[in-house]
C-alpha cells in the first residue's frame, strides 16, 4: 500500500502516512502557462494506493485527479482510496430549474469511475441521507469531525453557548453539545445571494457569555460575520467559531475578524493559518476498517 498526496495536502498526508504506518509520496503538479496540468506519479506502484486532497477550488483538481486516477490503474493499481476531506460540487443537488446541472450527481459518478473508495469528511449532503446516493459505490464513507472540534474546544474553553448558524448544522452543533455538555441554539438563515445572507438569533440569553458559532464550511463567511454581529448586539462576552472546512474565500477572512470574532478555529482539511484540529486519527481509524 501506498500514500500519494498532493502538494496542497502533503503535511496533512505525512500525519495520516506516520500514524498507518504506510509509506508515502508526493505527487508533482505542474501547470503550464495555458494553465493545462502536468501530474507525475512514482513509476511503480503498488497494488493500493491511496490518493489525498481535498477538493477546494476544485475544477483544475478535479482533473488532476482524473489525470492521477487513470495514470495509477496504467501503472497497475488494483485498487484506488480517495481520501478527500473536503469533497465540492455536493451543493446543487438537484435541478432546481430546467437545464441547471445536477453537480452532485455528475461529479459523483465521475468520482465513482475513478475510484474503489471514497472518504470525506462532513459532506454537504442534505437532501440525500448517505453519500453512497451521491458517489454509487461500496465504500463512498461520509465521516464527520465533530467529535474531534468537541474534545478540542472543551480544551480551550470551559463552557460557551454553541450556536449553529442555519437548521442543516444542527446535526453537528447538538452532536457536539452533547459531548461536551455545553448548552446550543440554532438560528434561522436565508440565503439572499453569494454574499448576502439574513439570520434570526434564536431567543436566549447571550449576555456575558462566550458563544462558538459552529459550522460545516466557512465560504465567503458571510454567514459567520451575520452570526456574529447579532450575538454582540445581543451581549455575548466573546465569539469564537468552529469550522470543519475552512474554505475562506476572497476577504471571507477579514470580514469575520472585523465581525469582532476572537479566534477562528478550524480541521486540517484544507491547509489553512486557522487548521488546529487535525484529522488524521479519524481517517486512519476509517482507513484501517476498511483496508
Ligand atoms: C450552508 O448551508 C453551509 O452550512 C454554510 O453555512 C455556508 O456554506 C457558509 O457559506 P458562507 O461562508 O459563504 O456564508
């Protein structure tokens, strides 16, 4: 077995090759002037091999995973893993007006094709119920971080109010209060635009109190910042947020420091000055139950 990691997952890769116990290399990219990709893999492989990256900014990694996928079964792979924490392209899951693509659907048979397992971590699926109705296959393992963002933030903070921004994040907010006994709430969203989002705190007693905004992804991290302008007017002592995905899009990060958000928090999914929270023991643990 082997580890092959792109160059933009490659420490996280090392963490997760050092605790298997499994060796790994680094896949080179290269992209052209034209901006066409140039991807080398070892010249031998073995049997399995497992190929890392998270999928942010996704298009020309879609096809350097294609380029990598098609060059592994070349050389001899058996069997491929993908272990992609972030997985993109899993919001528009259906056609909400005629001629829109069903991406979810599209990228996940391409994926399928490609590979014998997936993994990934917090997936925005929410109106299917497992990934396996997204990417057709066996082993399409949908994981979560959420114990792992609790036993962190019960290190660094004693008890804080969690709020979850919008209904879909109650799953992780509630999974993670109840690991840790701190009290949540969850707010009302809608969605006006890219950048443009309405939220309603919900009633509660926000006065002197630190809060966590947890969430799946920050993007734009519009919706953070609204979280946060609400919860100061409301009182709140100090605000700190909690991603697993810090996407962190254009000033997404800016916007939330002069949101008055203390500290952001976020996995190591993608490589970012916020990741704290490390992964590698939750996909190593899912890596082992299926190799
Ligand atoms: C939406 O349902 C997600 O859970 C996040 O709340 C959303 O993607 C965050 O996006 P942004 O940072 O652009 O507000």
């Amino acid at each position: 077995m082997i580890i092959l990691a792109f160059p933009d997952y490659l420490s996280q890769a090392q963490r997760l090759a050092a605790r298997l116990n499994v060796e790994l290399a680094e896949i080179k990219v290269h992209h052209f002037p034209d901006s066409e990709s140039f991807v080398q893999l070892p010249p031998s492989l073995p049997e399995h091999v497992i190929v890392c990256r998270s999928l942010n900014q996704p298009n020309d990694k879609l096809i350097e995973l294609l380029l990598c996928a098609s060059t592994a079964r070349e050389l001899g792979a058996k069997r491929l893993t993908l272990v992609a924490p972030y997985l993109s392209y899993m919001r528009q899951d259906f056609a909400n007006q005629p001629g829109v693509a069903a991406s979810q659907r599209i990228v996940g048979k391409m994926l399928a094709g490609l590979f014998d397992d997936v993994l990934t971590v917090d997936p925005h699926l929410h109106r299917i119920s497992s990934l396996d109705q997204a990417i057709p296959i066996k082993n399409a393992i949908s994981l979560t971080a959420a114990d792992e963002i609790a036993r962190f933030l019960k290190k660094q903070i004693d008890y804080a109010v969690l709020l979850g921004p919008d209904s879909e994040s109650e799953q992780w907010v509630a999974r993670i209060a109840r690991q840790i006994g701190f009290d949540y709430t969850i707010a009302h969203k809608e969605r006006l635009g890219d950048k443009h989002v309405e939220i309603t705190l919900p009633a509660n007693d926000y006065d002197n109190k630190p809060v966590v905004i947890v969430d799946d992804m920050a993007s734009t991290g519009r919706t953070l910042a609204k979280a946060a302008h609400l919860l100061k007017a409301a009182g709140a002592a100090e605000i700190y947020v909690a991603v697993t995905h810090p996407l962190f899009c254009d000033d997404a990060e800016t916007h939330l420091l002069e949101a008055g958000i203390k500290t952001i928090w976020s996995t190591d999914s993608i490589d970012h000055p916020t990741s704290c929270i490390n992964l590698d023991a939750l996909l190593a643990g899912a890596l082992k139950a299926i190799v």
